[in-house]
C-alpha cells in the first residue's frame, strides 16, 4: 500500500535527487550546465534529438518528407544523450532553453531559425512543406485538434503512467492507479475515434498520426513501458490496427531507428546524415 503518512513541508526544498530513472538530470533550476557546442552538418536542417516517443516524431516527419520527394528537407541527426545530461550544453540549451529533445535548427534562413517543442517542429515543418496537413480550414483544423491533444495528453502517458509504473524507484499503488484510469481513457478516445476515420484526423494521414503513434502506437505494440498486458491493450482493437499499419510505412520504419542507441543493432542508428546511412552494410 502506498505510505499515507507524508506530510508535504510548507516550503518544498530541493535536498536530494528524486530517484528513479533519469534522476541524476532531474533538476528544479534551468539553464546550462556545462559548454559544449553542438555538432554540425552540411544539411539543411539540423536535428538534436534522442529515438524517444517525441524524438521520433520528428524523425518519422523528415522521412515521410524525404519520402515525398522532397530534398529540401535533408537533415543531420545528432544523439542527444538524456542520460548523460548533453541536453544541459550550452550549445543545446541555446537551441532549446528548455533543454529537453527533440531541438531543430533550420538553417536556410537568414539566421538559423530554432524551433523547439515536438509539436512545434512538426507544425513548422508541415507548413514549410505544405505536406501532411490538409489545406480545407476544417480538415486542418481538426487535425491540429488532434496534434494538440496529442501535446496535452501525453505527459500524463509518459511523465505520469510511464514514470509510477515503469521507472518510479517504487510501486505506489495510487498514481499506478491513477495513471492507469487516464491512459486508458485517452485509449478509448482514440479507439472511438478511429471506428470511424481511416485515419486520426480523418481520411488522411496527417502530422496528427505522426505525432501520436510514437507514444500510443508504441504503447499498444508492446514497445514502451512493458504494459500492453496490463493495460490490456488488445481491447482497443482500432487503435492497434492503426498502429499496425502506420508500422508499415517505410518513412516510419526508418524514422523510428534514427539516433536509436538501444534494442537490436539492426535498429539503432546513432546519427543520420543520409538516405544511405539505411543501407544495409557488407
């Protein structure tokens, strides 16, 4: 059972780390840490990132980009590693002041425009593109509702679900149950909506798909946080069906291994610099 004595103090101190994976990058104060520039390559656009659910968003946008036809949109992918604390470089920091991936660098204007937040960089690149957003004010619209609620839900998926049932340094039945009643929830939205719409947003596969598979795709393929069971994921029948067949694109088969640094080798890739880095190696 979770310990009900705690009283919290009536002024919160930061004393300890809050244990728990990620703990030692765990800080209340932003800002950097450390110098450190960030690499660059001769691309276009310049990606700092990590194959997270957020990271991959990205990934997966400039591979359907690429996928397209459209050369504009080559990238450099460099590893940012959360682990390690290269979120809190000074290069980076500068990039993102919020210090958290993924964090995008386009250098084709004037002066490098910086766009951070996952969601912003997918709604960026869909308008510099004109790609993967419907041009009708309400298509657009509805899958920007969508890509919005992807934005709003999804820390209660990861931050609250993932942390207390995955990562937290001890099981603590109320958030575990707390968490569980909301991820399941947001399961049901999507399943409703998908009984009737091909795809999220509608008949069409949008950067509302793009931003939401990686976090609720991945939870019912059994990817992330080891929970389908308990979740009992199967029961969303159209959810998984839809992640099936996003899981199916080659733009996202590519866009997931992108600075992947875990899990079979065949599925990592540290750093992206071309279409050739998927090549298969003698």
């Amino acid at each position: 059972m979770t310990d009900r004595t705690y009283e919290p103090p009536k002024v919160w101190t930061w004393n300890t780390e809050n244990g728990g994976k990620f703990a030692s990058t765990n800080r209340p104060i932003s800002g950097s840490t450390h110098e450190a520039e960030l690499p660059a390559g001769d691309n276009p656009f310049q990606l700092y990132s990590l194959a997270t659910p957020n990271g991959v968003k990205v990934t997966i946008m400039f591979e359907e980009l690429l996928e397209l036809g459209i050369s504009e949109a080559e990238y450099d992918a460099y590893l940012i590693d959360i682990g390690e604390g290269d979120q809190f470089g000074s290069g980076f920091v500068d990039v993102n002041p919020n210090s958290k991936i993924p964090a995008l660098l386009d250098t084709t204007t004037t002066t490098p425009t910086r766009v951070f937040e996952s969601g912003s960089i997918l709604l960026y690149l869909a308008n510099r593109f004109n790609a993967f957003l419907p041009e009708d004010t309400a298509k657009r619209t509805e899958s920007l509702n969508w890509l919005f609620w992807q934005m709003g839900s999804a820390p209660y998926l990861g931050g609250g679900f993932g942390h207390f049932y995955a990562y937290a340094p001890f099981k603590m039945e109320y958030p575990i149950d707390r968490f569980s009643m909301e991820a399941k929830r947001q399961l049901d939205v999507l399943d409703k909506q998908l009984a009737e719409n091909e795809y999220i947003a509608g008949d069409a596969y949008t950067i509302a798909d793009i931003a939401i598979w990686p976090w609720y795709g991945a939870l019912v393929l059994g990817r992330i946080y080891d929970a389908a069971e308990f979740l009992n994921v199967e029961s969303y029948k159209n959810v998984v069906a839809w992640a099936k067949k996003i899981d199916e694109r080659p733009a996202v088969r590519r866009g997931k291994r992108v600075n992947r640094v875990w899990g079979e080798e065949s599925e990592q890739m540290r750093e992206r610099h071309s279409a050739s880095d998927f090549e298969v190696k003698p």
